[in-house]
C-alpha cells in the first residue's frame, strides 16, 4: 500500500508544475513580512557612524576619509537596528530578495559632497590704488650723464 502511494506521488510529481522558481530567471513575490536587505538612500547619509557602531555583525562600514559607507550583506541578520538607530532615516529595509551571487562581496556607496555653507560676505575693501612701473626710459633719466 506504502509503495503504492509512493509510486502514485513519484508518477504525479512528473507532470506537475515544479514548486521551485527559477529565481532570478522568474520574480518571486517576495511573501507579506519578508524584511528584506538594507537600502541607504546615500543622498541624506551624513557618514555619521552610528549604524556601523550599532551593527551587531560588523556587517557595515562607514569610511569618513573616502565617504563611502558599505554593507557586507552576507553578515547582515537583518536585525533592523541600524535603520531604527540612524539619525537622519536614510536607511530602510526593501522587501526583496537580493541578487544571487557565486562569490562574496561587499556593496560600497559613495555619498556625494554636500554643499558647504557659504560664509557671509563682508563688504569688499576699496582697491588699493595702483601704481604703474616705471618706464624704462625714466631709469635712463637717472643715469649719470657722460660728459
Ligand atoms: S547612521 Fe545613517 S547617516 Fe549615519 S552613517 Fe549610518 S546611514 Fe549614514
Ligand atoms: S540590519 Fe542589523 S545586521 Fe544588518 S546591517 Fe543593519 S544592524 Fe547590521
């Protein structure tokens, strides 16, 4: 009897749609509650640190010297707190399923120069005046005369 559903199940399995998805070649709707990989809109990144310091994996970078901030999305675990520490909301957990890769890497952003306040402009001072050289002709007048 046992072998005979098995068999039933082995022979029915040969005509059925697979129940894997061919992920990335096919979309997989990614299920409701699905937290997702970590996005910074890198725009409003201040470089600040404080999600690298919050990180319980190590997973993010933040280099200030070459402003670029970076995640090692193969140690992220997804825990939320650096979207929920970061001061300015720049960071949010997009429902979806990364990109499948045959090697690790990191993705490194680089947040691009912000405009620096420009400092009040004080009244400009009145131009020195200028005085011209003196022509070649009035140092031949200094010379000594020959007599
Ligand atoms: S906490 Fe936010 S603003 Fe600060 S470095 Fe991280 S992403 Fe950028
Ligand atoms: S979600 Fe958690 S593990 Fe992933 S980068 Fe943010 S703080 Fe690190």
């Amino acid at each position: 009897m046992g072998s005979f559903k098995l068999g039933k199940m082995t022979l029915g399995g040969l005509f059925k749609k697979p129940e894997t998805t061919l992920y990335p070649i096919e979309k997989k709707t990614p299920p409701p509650g699905l937290k997702g990989h970590v996005v910074n809109h890198i725009d409003d990144c201040i470089l600040c640190g404080i999600c690298m310091r919050r990180c319980p994996t190590g997973a993010l970078t933040v280099d200030r010297a070459e402003d670029i901030w970076s995640i090692d999305r193969f140690h992220c675990i997804q825990c939320y707190s650096c979207v929920r520490e970061c001061p300015r909301h720049c960071l949010s957990m997009e429902p979806e399923y990364h990109f499948p890769s045959e090697k690790k890497f990191v993705s490194a952003y680089r947040v691009p120069p912000r405009k620096k306040p420009t400092p009040a402009t004080k009244p400009a001072a009145p131009a020195a005046e200028k005085k011209e050289d003196p022509k070649p002709e009035e140092f031949q007048a200094e010379k000594p005369s020959e007599a």
